[in-house]
C-alpha cells in the first residue's frame, strides 16, 4: 500500500464522526418507517385476499413487497449522495450516487472521498449492512407467512376439507 505523505497523516474528526453517525440514524430511521409501511401494505393485500388467498396473489404480495424493499434502500442511497454532494466531495449527482450505492452495497468503487470525509466509507458500508440485515428479516417473515398459507391449501386439497386455521404465532398469543 503506496501512501501519499498527506495521506499518511489522515486524522478523524469530531465533525466527520458527527455526521456519519446522523446519517447513519437517518438512514435507520428511514428504514424503519419503509418496513412499517411495507408490512401495512403486505398486511392489507394479505387481508383483501383472505377469502380465496391463490398462490399468485401471495406471490404477487411477496414480489411487490419486494420491489418496495428495493426502493427504501436506494432512497436511503439518495441521502447519502445527497450528503456528498452538499460537502462538495463529488462534482455531479450521477457519480455521487453511484459512488454511494457501491459502498452502500459494499461492493466498492474506484473513487474515494476526500480525505476528511474517507470514514463515511465505512459507515456508508455499516448503514448498507444493517438495513439489509433488517430487510432480510422481514423478507423472511413475508416469504414464511406465503410458505404456510399454500402448506395449508395443498394440505386441504389432499385432505379434501376445509383449510385448518393458521397457527398463531408466539407473539400473538399474549
């Protein structure tokens, strides 16, 4: 690793930590407000189709929850770049959300910040890590509810009854 004298004296400050830790808050709470707006919206659909639930209407439920997951976390993107732009660290939106989206992903670029900003690197990566960890949960959850609920329907069509009621789960049962 070949350092440039300037680059060998990088020293964190007070205000790059500040920042990256209310950007890190943001995006969480952002997320948060997604995956609660997510879960309504899976709820509903869940809800409307409750009488006749098919395969392709838990599907469908399941593919647009999905997509929705999807667009939370490149809005969380947009504050990020939107964030570098402000600071002057990149010249145009383009290549500040394309830089963001990378360490957001942790896949990483070719570009960096300016130095006195090059922790945002990591924490871009942490944020990116716990919202997809956050993500996976409740992608997990919506996948296991449509899983059981066609259990259920092939286990009536072989029975040739009615479909047994849903388990409860153990939060449910106060």
């Amino acid at each position: 690793m070949n350092l440039t004298a300037a680059e060998s004296v990088y020293v964190i400050s007070l205000e790059e930590v500040l920042w990256g830790g209310v950007l890190v808050a943001g995006t969480m709470a952002l997320h948060g407000l997604g995956m609660l707006t997510i879960l309504r919206i899976s709820e509903g659909l869940k809800q409307r189709f409750e009488p006749r639930p098919t395969f392709l209407s838990g599907l469908l439920t399941l593919i647009l929850a999905s997509w929705m997951i999807l667009l939370v976390h490149l809005s969380e993107v947009i504050v990020w770049a939107g964030f570098f732009l402000w600071k002057g660290a990149f010249p145009n939106h383009s290549l500040a959300y394309y830089f963001s989206l990378n360490e957001y992903t942790t896949v990483g670029s070719n570009f960096s910040l300016p130095q006195r900003w090059r922790l945002l690197e990591g924490m871009i990566a942490t944020a990116g890590l716990l919202t997809f960890a956050w993500s996976t949960g409740i992608l997990l959850t919506l996948a296991q509810e449509f899983q059981d609920q066609q259990m259920r329907r092939l286990n009536q069509k072989r029975v040739g009854g009615k479909a047994p009621a849903p388990a409860s789960s153990p939060s449910s049962q106060g």
